[in-house]
C-alpha cells in the first residue's frame, strides 16, 4: 500500500499520549488504525445496548 505523506499538526501533549499508547516497532499509521478500529467496536456496542435499553429489536443485518 502507497504511503501518504501528510502531516497533522498536534501539541507536544498530544504527542506524549500518543506515544504512550503505542508499543516499541509500532508505525504511527499501524497505531491510529488499530485505535481507528477500537473507536468502531466501541461505537457499534454503543448502539447495541442503546437499542436495548430503548426496547428496540436489533436485525442482525441491520447491526452490521
């Protein structure tokens, strides 16, 4: 896969966290996906236990 090379400005702050969150060898593009899919599970379990709060029957086909 072809690289992009944008820069996304971020305060020193910003930078220390996301530093800490990686592991040693681990690509910052390897890190925000990996956080990129975490934020998609998180949301989509969200969902699942809103509806279920609401009442509401969550198709299968509707939840993914």
């Amino acid at each position: 896969m072809s690289m992009a090379d944008k820069r996304i400005p971020v305060t020193e702050e910003t930078l220390e966290k996301l530093k800490r969150l990686g592991h040693k060898g681990q690509t910052y593009d390897e890190l925000i996906n990996e956080m990129m899919e975490a934020y998609k599970k998180e949301k989509f379990i969200k969902m699942l236990k809103e509806r279920r709060e609401e009442g509401h029957f969550v198709d299968f086909d509707e939840a993914f």
